[in-house]
C-alpha cells in the first residue's frame, strides 16, 4: 500500500502561534482548551506546567491566564480584566478580525449574520461582539421567516466551507439591501481543504488525523468522504484499526489544523508498518 | 387557441414617472430616448410636442431638457447645468439610487464592480459616479485577470437576472477580503421575469411585447426561451408573422416594463383575431 500526504496539512498559523505563546508563559493557565488538540494540551501540561482551566471563576487576581486560539466572549474578557488577572492573548488573529468586524458592524447599524455553529467557542466569542441583532446559522433553512434589518454584515466561521458560505450569501443578497460579505474564512484551512479534496480523489482510504471536536478536522473528514467513502478520522495510534486497509492500494493521510507533527508522525509509522501492508 | 397573459407585465413605476414627467412638460426635449419603446416615443412626440435630441450640444440655454429614465453621465449632467439648460429629472429612483452608492462607495475607497451591460445608457451613467477603480462585467469571464483591490462594492443593473448576479457575487466572495453587494435590481423587473417563467412553463408560443433596444424586454424573451422554444419578441403588428400560431393550443403574452399599455392591447386583440384561431 502506497501511503500520500496531503500538499497541505496541519499546524496553521494561528495555532503554531498559540503553541509558542504558552511555551513562553510556562505556569500558566488556559481558559479553555488552547486548541481542539487533547494531545497537545497534554503535552504542553507535562513539559511547561501550562494547565487547563474551565471554570471563569477560578481565576484569582494576578493569575497568567492564556485566551484560547478561538477567543473567548467579550464578557469573560472584561471580567477578567475585572479581576486583576494578567491576559496573555493567543487568540488567532484571524479570529480577533471577525470579532472586530461584528463590533463594528453592530455600532453601525447592521443587523450581523454568521455563518457557523453557534455552540463553537469561535462563535461564542464572535458573537458576543454585537450590540444589535445577531443571527447564527449553518444552512439557509436556519433563517426560518425571521425577518432582519435592510442592512446586513456576513461573516462566517473560519474553518467554514466556501461553497457554503456562497450559498448563504446568495440568499441574502435576493432578499435584502445590502449585504456586506465579509471572508473571515481561514486561507491555511481552504489550502488543507483543497489537498484533501485532491487527495481523497485519489486515495481508497483516507485517515484524517486530528481532534473529535476540532471544527477544521471534522470539515477534513467531511471533504475526504464525498470522494473516499473509507475516510477515517483518528485523534491517535489507539483509534487506528488495522483492519480498514485490508486490500488498499493508496492510503492518503491528511490533519486538522491543530493536529501537531509529532502526532501525524506517530500515525504516519505506525500505518506504513502495518502488517498488512504490501 | 388560449391566449393567457403574464400575471404581472409591462410598465414599471420608473417608466410610468417618466411619462407622466413628459406630458406635463410639453414642448420640451429629452437627452436620448426617454424609454426604450420608439412607438411610445412617438406619441410623446405627436401628442405633447415632447422632442428627442441626441446631441448634447444642440442644447441651449433656457431650453427645457427631461433627462430620460436610465439617467445621464455625471458629466453631460455638469455640461447641461453650466449651459444654463432647465433641467427635469426624468431618472428612475432605482437608477438614482445606484449611482449615489456608486459615488459614495468610490469615495470611501472601494473598487466598483458592476453588473451589466457597460455600452447601456444606464450603466453608462452609473459607472461615471466612479472616481476610482470601476469594472463592468456581464459574467465571470469577464474578470479575466484583473485583480481589483481587496475592498469591493458591486451593484447590478435593475434589469438583471438575480442568479446570475449571485454567480458574479460568489465569485467575489472567494476571492476578496470584502465584497458590499447592493441589491439593485428592480423588483418589477424581478416580478416580470418571474411572472414570465411561469407563463412560458404552460405555453407553446410565447409573446413579448416591447422594444428591441430595451435590456429588460430582452431579459424577458431569454426567459421565456428557456421554458418554450417559440418566444418571439415583437415591437408593434407588423413583427407578427401568423404562421408562428398555426397548431399551437397556449399563447402566453407578456411585456417589457417600457411597453405602454395601448401596444400591448393593439397585438392582444391582433392575435385574438388571427385566422388560425380555432
């Protein structure tokens, strides 16, 4: 069996930053998971001492606290703040962006759309920028009849398929004024997009690796299936089932966006070694 | 043979102003055709002394000028002003609005797209509120290889069909940073076209009645082709060819939103009369 890597895969920017922050700011805690990597938080716990807290209220003045890659809501910042605690900010810039355009919108008089899944952290955080109207949606059947203002800003989730979010925009733009697009969609997660799609075209078995609750993993998985119905999503070696590459020819692997390369390498041998390999 | 009318057709609020406009300014004379339908013109002529002049520089001071429905190009507009012509606006409010965005989006900085058809009156007059960057295209291809700045506005001509400007949005969508898409499009257009897919969906033959310079009469026919391959646009009788009927069971009728109502009741009786009725 011929093993291909994905032309794109993995660490991102924002995520490669995150890591290197609470690197640098051993002893700390995180507000929430760093990145949607269980594996690497471990890791970052066990070599930096930079642990997990889940609990707001936890936090004491003076305490380091690390905000997450997805930010957090704009309430939570300023109680902290509050609260004397010392900010260390690993939020994706690619994140604070939309934030800051919601808030502007919002102080502009435009009612906010965002395309995405109101129970992600990024959203939490995102929509918690407006001041006005807010509509959270992952498909046009979301809307229902709710009816918004004339105006309106569109920003989308960004680890969000493009091809969606054009949909979405479509369907304002027939029924209302003005619509003003906004592409927060992440640039590294439309290149790890593409590559899988190429890859998964090409593969008979696809292995996506990353974590379960990782938005930018599980759109990977989704991407591979339209084109190999055996597309696997594993967060590590334990996961792996030798059994799915009995008879496969062309093995293709891709990762998530914050799935580290000492991962991806783990599972890169222990598949080449399989002993069902040819 | 039934002959079935299209639920909405014919003379939209903009052209309906205009004419209005025209008889209460007799004896004056409008810069290019008022409306797109020359018979209607005609009439303005033999019946209000209401002129066409197409050169600008016949125009005198004093002279009372009516500035047609699809507006005029912002210089020709500043020419006739210093000239000291007394100028009556014709222009349909939805052509106005456009060319305000326009001007004030190049004001704030955005590259323009529109559209449409650049050598139509109307959007020959909307693009000249441009200060900087402008594009007009009538579909995907026409982008080429030009890269417009990361901030874009677009606009639509009002006779346009929305699906083909959702196409020319997404396209922007993916490839900009920040695309404000203003719906421009005429509702009466949009209620025209619609009310014309349904009508040719049960017909054999299909009429449109209206000017053959005329965007939105033109729009109406593409339409009508889609559903029956026997769409004629007509201008007056004499484009009626009686053996277009001949078997035919539905005869659907519509018409362009400059077609005054005394055409369109001239060719419903012509038709009701032909020969080959049964």
């Amino acid at each position: 069996m011929k093993i291909t890597m994905a032309e794109n895969f993995g660490f991102c920017f924002g995520v490669k930053r995150a890591i290197k922050i609470a690197e640098n700011t051993p002893h700390a805690t995180t507000y929430g998971p760093l990145i949607h990597n269980k594996k690497e938080i471990d890791r970052l716990w066990r070599t930096y001492d930079v642990s997990l807290g889940e609990d707001i209220e936890t936090f004491k003045s003076g305490d380091t606290v690390i905000i997450r890659t997805h930010g957090i809501e704009k309430e939570d910042l300023n109680y902290l703040n509050q609260k004397g605690v010392v900010l260390v900010d690993a939020t994706c810039p690619f994140v604070t962006k939309p934030q800051e355009i919601v808030e502007q919108m919002s102080n502009e008089g435009y009612d906010i759309v965002i395309f995405g899944d109101e129970n992600h952290p990024e959203i939490k955080g995102v929509r918690s920028y407006a001041k006005g109207a807010v509509c959270v949606v992952q498909n046009i059947e979301d809307f229902g009849s709710k009816r918004l203002s004339n105006k309106i800003a569109l920003i989308a989730q960004t680890t969000r398929k493009m091809e969606n979010y054009q949909r979405i925009a479509s369907h304002l733009i027939a029924n209302y004024g003005e619509v003003r697009v906004f592409n927060t969609i992440c640039n590294a997660t439309f290149e790890n997009q593409e590559a899988t799609r190429k890859l998964a075209q090409s593969s008979d078995i696809v292995i996506v690796i990353g974590g379960k609750d990782s938005s930018n993993t599980r759109q990977l998985l989704y991407i591979a299936k339209e084109f190999c119905v055996e597309s696997y999503l594993v967060e590590g070696l334990e996961d792996i089932d030798p059994l799915w590459f009995r008879g496969k020819k062309m093995c293709g692997i891709t990762a998530g966006a914050s799935t580290p390369q000492w991962i991806i390498e783990q599972i890169h041998t222990a598949i080449s070694t399989l002993p069902t390999q040819s």
